[in-house]
C-alpha cells in the first residue's frame, strides 16, 4: 500500500499542545517547571527602556550652556516628577525670576554643559507574556520565557484574524450549514466565542464587535465583508496583529463553506467551555494555524504527541486545498504509486479520494491536507 507524509489540519477532541511563549527581550520568568498555570497568567516580564526626553535648561533660564548645571537642583540617577521645580535663577533684586519644571517624569539620565540640555528617561515600558492556555509549565527558557503543555481538545481552521484572546464558546446556529447572522447574536454574548456554520455576514461581525464577542469560529468568510471590517485588504503575510476587538477564524475557507461535520459535532459538545482562540495565519513557509483550543480536566502532559506531519493512507480523512475543489471534504480511497500528468503538464503523485457528495476525484497529493483526528 501506498503512503505519504502532508501536512495536518488538526480537529481532535484529546490531544496534547505545546505552546512556547517567549519575551521579545531578556527579562524575567516568574514560574518554574510543574507550574499549573492559566490563560491569564503572566509567564515572564521584560522592562523595555522608557523614551528619552530633554529639557531645554540653559535655553529656558535665559544663561550659557555651561553655567546650567549650576541652577540645576538634582543630579544624574535622581527621580523627577513631571511639575517638578527643578531649577531657577535669583533674578534681579528678588524679582524677575525664571523657573523651570520638568515636564516628564523618569530618571535624569545626563546634564550637558555643551548643549545646556537635561536628559530624562521616561520610566520602562513593562512588557508581559502571559500563558494563552490553561496548563502546566513543561520547560522554563531562562530569561525568555516558558512551554506550557496542556491535554486540550483543539481544531485548527485555513485562516484567521486577531490576536489571542478567551472566551466561553456559545454555539449560535442549529447547523452547520447555517450563516450566522445579527439575528443570532444576543445582548449578553460579551465574552463569547460564538461558533457559526457556513459563514458569517459583515453586519454580523460589526453586532459581534460592538456587543464584545471575542471570537466568531465559522466555517467560511466572505473576503469583502473582511476587507469592510478590517477597513483595508489583507495581505500575504503573517495575520494575528490586526487593530480589532475580537479574532475570526475559519475553518474551511472563504466565501460560503459548510463547516465539517466533525468540526461543528466538536465544538457543540464543548458549548459552555472557556477556550483559547487565535487568529494568527502564515500560509507560507513557516506554516502557522489559526486555532481554538479547550483543556480537558486533566491537563498534565501525557500521552503521545502529534507530529506536524501524519500519514496519509487509505482511509485518511483530508481537506482539498487547491481548485478546482477548494475546501472540499474527502477519504483517501487509492494512493498511485506511479507518477501522472495532471492539468499543467507536470508528473506528480496524485491521490484519488471519495468528496463529502459521493464523486470520486483524482488530486495531487501536494494539494491537500490531512484533517488530524483522535
């Protein structure tokens, strides 16, 4: 029998995660290994240095560049107050005095007798990771960051938008074949994740955003209604970084796509759980999923884990990621082991598998993903 190794979609009701979470700077990690640990939680915290400011001393008191330092009331590593009198002349007679305070609060960094200036550093910028999924502390990377492992039930879609964010999952719709829509939205969904079918429509998105949903998992999105929402067109890189109040993912594709069966049957039976949902998409080298991920009661790391390439036999159930039939469900049911011409005139290895509708197509196996499951 034939085999080969593609890449995995993973829809799984019970598998183990790693996620690493790394600052962008050396800092300091606050867990250790073992550590329960939950969404919110800080993992590590840098401190980036505050911007540098001056204050015009020599220029303000009216006096040389070298004489400023003498008027100065602080020195060099002293804290400063933004409305702090920090210096002033005598004036003339007890009159006609000029004064400065400082305008930013910080640190004098330096006092320059060529420029008369005095050098503020605004206080540090506190950057933080926190741990995005609940579970435990696997490894600890000193100074960077930490892994966190989790046992979770996780599905990972074609495309997304929108950072990490938590929420409870509320399925809106009664099939997956149904669009969600303004209608399915209610007043008190801020908070939740809601899980559409086939689609979902601008108008929906833009009630979603202004009632504080966090999440919308559907099947496909209309690339207008998500040019309308982002307010420009999305390019080719890495998503997950866009300016919005809440993540979208899809899980089949764009325009109107039925979501799996499998898929929608999995997240109905997670209805009511807090999950971790993430839009970040590279499509290229490098390939990363939008996700939505729920821990199951036992977190702890064990079990065998899933590799990012799973075997691709007879059987195998697999998502077609090329037209002409983009998005569509199959099984593997043959696997050639000779080499055919296809459309473009090139000789590849192709596979022939039965769509969700009953036909029997033949595909290059460059084309399609594995849809992971356990």
């Amino acid at each position: 029998m034939g085999s080969a190794y593609t890449p995995g979609l993973t829809v799984s009701g019970d598998t183990i995660v790693q996620k690493t979470r790394r600052l962008p700077i050396k800092g300091e990690v606050l867990v250790k290994v073992g550590d329960k640990v939950e969404p919110d939680q800080v993992l590590a915290r840098a401190l980036l240095p505050g911007p540098q400011q001056a204050i015009k001393l020599a220029e303000h008191l009216g006096v040389e560049a070298g004489e400023a330092r003498g008027f100065f009331k602080l020195k060099e590593g002293d804290p400063i107050e933004k409305g702090e009198l920090v210096a002033e002349t005598k004036g003339l007679w007890g009159m006609f005095k000029s004064e400065v305070h400082s305008e930013y609060s910080g640190t004098v960094e330096a006092i320059s007798d060529v420029t008369g200036h005095v050098l503020i550093r605004e206080p540090s910028i506190p950057v933080d990771i926190l741990s995005y999924i609940k579970g435990t502390v696997a490894e600890v990377m000193p100074e960077e960051g930490a892994i966190i492992e989790a046992r979770c039930a996780m599905v990972q879609g074609i495309f997304g938008v929108g950072g990490e964010r938590n929420g409870k999952i509320r399925v809106a719709v009664a099939s997956p074949d149904d669009v969600l829509d303004v209608g399915h939205i209610n007043d008190d969904d801020k908070g939740n994740i809601l899980i559409g079918g086939s689609g979902v429509t601008y108008e929906a998105i833009k009630k979603a955003s202004d009632t504080g949903v966090v999440g919308i998992v559907v099947g496909a999105v209309k690339d207008v209604d998500l040019t309308e929402f982002l307010g420009y067109d999305i390019g080719v890189a890495i998503t997950g970084s866009e300016d919005i109040n809440l993540t979208l993912l899809a899980t089949e594709g764009f325009g109107n796509l039925r979501m799996a069966q499998r898929t929608f049957d999995l997240l109905k039976s997670l209805e009511g759980e807090v999950a971790s949902l993430n839009g970040a998409t590279q499509i290229r080298a490098g390939v990363i999923r939008p996700e939505i991920i729920v821990p199951l009661a036992a977190d702890a790391a064990a079990g065998q884990r899933q590799g990012d390439a799973q075997a691709l036999t007879i059987g195998t159930p697999i998502r077609v990621i090329r037209e002409p039939y983009f998005g569509k469900l199959a099984t593997v049911t043959d696997l050639p082991p000779k080499l055919e011409e296809v459309d473009s005139g090139a000789h590849v290895r192709v596979l022939k598998a039965k769509l969700e509708s009953g036909e029997e197509v033949t595909v290059p196996r460059a084309n399609v993903e594995i849809i992971a499951s356990s």
